[in-house]
C-alpha cells in the first residue's frame, strides 16, 4: 500500500514538474500552461486519491478476509481437537468395556469348565448305584485296607461275591473294566 501511495506521489511531482515548465519555449501562454498542468495535477491527484482509496480499502478487505480465515481456522482447529478427544475417550471406553466383557467371558468359562469337570464325576456317581441296580455296572470298585484301588469283575475274580461296596468309603460301581482303570483302580492280582 505504502508503494501505490508513494509512486502516485513521485507521478503527481513529476507531472507538476513537467506543467511548470511546459510553457518554456512552447508557442503556448503562460496562463494555458498552468491550466494545462493544473488540470493534469488535479486529474493526477484525484487518481491519486481513488488509488489510495481503493488501496486502502483492499487493504481493509484483505486484512479483514485474512483475520476471518484465521478465525476459520482456529475454529476448524477447535473442533478437530474437540473431535479428536472425544475419539479418544470413546476409544478408551470402548476398550475398558471389551476388557470387562473378556474378563467376564474368561470368568464364566472358568466356571463352565469347573462345573463340567464336576459334573462327569457326580453323573457318574449318581448313575452307578442306578445302572449297578439294574445290573448293568456290575464291577465293584473296592478299596482295601492297605488303600489300594481294586476292582473287581464277575467270573473273574475270587472274591467278587465276598465284596461289598461302601459308596461313603469312596468304593463305587463301574460299567466296564477300562472305566475302572481309567478312574485309577487296577484289577486284583489273583484275577483269572
């Protein structure tokens, strides 16, 4: 701005310049001469003067564009940044909330498994003396007085008819003799 303010003012000496020596050495008077340079200095200084205006008020425009841009931006800045935590906080959250699911998940698994490796053993201690009843778990499950685990099979061995069974002893039914040995019991040494 200072420039366009500065080159009208060096045109509008120039041109006053030239209009005061117009009239040197010309055919024309005096007087035609400083009407001459009087009308290009007022033209020159009314361009001057728009030029500066105008100047000034693209100045005024632009700064005023310039200031609503940062303003935007700032704005836009603000939002994101809003936008971004807001994000983050959510996604922190969602996070905390999928551990707790998982931890949950992995707590009644736990139990699940827990509940199904006790479940066989009582199923299978409830439908001994049922099955043992009907005569279909017909291999007792004794424990003798040394602590040892025998089982023992009809026809098989000795003293399968003198065995009892004392289910509140831990002794129990068995369906066959791989689910005897299975469960930890082995079959008498005199066993045929």
């Amino acid at each position: 701005m200072f420039m366009r303010t500065a080159h009208a003012a060096v045109t509008l000496l120039a041109i006053a310049i030239l209009g005061l020596t117009a009239g040197c050495g010309s055919a024309e008077s005096p007087t035609a001469a400083k009407t001459t340079t009087a009308s290009a200095v007022t033209t020159t200084l009314a361009t001057a003067t728009t030029t500066t205006a105008t100047t000034a008020d693209d100045a005024a425009a632009q700064e005023s564009a310039r200031l609503s841009s940062e303003q935007e931006a700032a704005r836009v800045l603000a939002e994101q940044s809003a936008a971004a935590d807001g994000a983050r906080v959510a996604a922190e959250e969602a996070a905390a909330e999928a551990a707790r699911v998982a931890a949950e998940q992995q707590s009644a698994a736990e139990q699940a498994q827990r509940g199904a490796a006790e479940q066989p053993a009582a199923t299978a201690a409830a439908a001994q003396p049922q099955a043992a009843a009907a005569g279909a778990c017909d291999i007792k499950g004794n424990i003798n007085s040394k602590g040892e685990r025998i089982y023992h099979v009809r026809g098989k061995s000795p003293s399968y008819d003198d065995t009892a069974i004392d289910e509140s002893a831990g002794e129990r039914w068995f369906c066959s003799e791989s689910e005897a040995e299975a469960a930890g019991w082995r079959a008498p040494k005199n066993s045929r």
